[in-house]
C-alpha cells in the first residue's frame, strides 16, 4: 500500500526568514514519523533555502506552479528543469490557477508533461466549483479533469 501524502501549499504566505524558521520547527516535530510522506509547498522564493534545510530531512520540498514551458522569453516563469534542482514535488491545476489564471485541463496537462521530462512529481489538483457541485456536476469536472490532466502520461 502507497504511503499517504500530506501537502501543505503555503500560497503567498511567509517571507524567506519566516519559512526558515517554520521550517526548523516541522523539522523536530516530523522528525521520527514514518507512516506518512510530509510535502512542504511554500512560495518560490523561499524553495532554494528551504531545499538546503531540507536536504537530510524526511520532508519533501514541492513547487506551487511550473511553466508548460522548457525555456525562453517567459518573464516571471519557472520551468520544470530549474525546479527539479530544489523539489521532488509540483503542484498542478490547483483551483485558485484554474479559476484566476484561467488554466485550462490541456494546459495543465502540458505541465505535467513538463513535470515528468524532468522526474518532477506533479501533484495534480482537481475539485469543481461551488455551482458545479450545486447542480450535480461534480463528478463530470473531476473525471474530465483527471482524464485531460493525465491524458498521454507516461508514468515509470
């Protein structure tokens, strides 16, 4: 049986100094657990000093977005190779990205796409809206989601 995975997406939230010092007291406090894999998803600026805390840590350090794109003129973007070298981990297709970035299930398959060249692990999120669940379409988003988001996946 897969171990469970607990993540943690700390959106916009703690500047590289209150990261650190977040950082430092998860480190005791998951220190000796073994019965579950602990991912820690803080913003971008915070990834290469909390990759160095993390290094002989058990917990896992992910990205909170990557650029469908390998390389170029992308201003503000991260691609999956320049993430690889701090995080094991990418989340993708998360709701606040779909609704206001307007990131469509082809997209976020071009992501994941992207994640997997590299051996990044892409956490996909899925989930409907508040109307979609209200007028029982829920399950058709999240089955649409999963087969667009995995569609062409190549997992080893």
């Amino acid at each position: 049986m897969r171990k469970p995975l607990i993540a943690g997406n700390w959106k916009m939230h703690k500047t590289e100094a209150e990261a650190i010092s977040l950082v430092r007291k998860l480190i005791q406090g998951v220190k000796s657990q073994t019965s579950i894999d602990v991912l820690l998803c803080p913003p971008f600026t915070s990834l290469s000093q909390l990759h160095k805390l993390l290094v002989s840590s058990p917990i896992l350090l992910g990205a909170q977005n990557i650029s469908e794109q390998k390389a170029g003129a992308y201003t503000g973007e991260i691609s999956a190779e320049m993430t690889v070298e701090f995080c094991s981990h990418v989340l993708l297709g998360h709701s606040e990205r779909r609704a206001i970035f307007h990131e469509s299930d082809e997209l976020i398959n071009q992501k994941i796409q992207s994640a997997l060249s590299v051996d990044l692990i892409p956490v996909l999120c899925v989930g409907e809206l508040l109307e979609e669940r209200e007028s029982g379409e829920a399950a058709n988003v999240i089955s649409r989601q999963l087969q667009a988001g995995l569609k062409f996946c190549v997992y080893h």
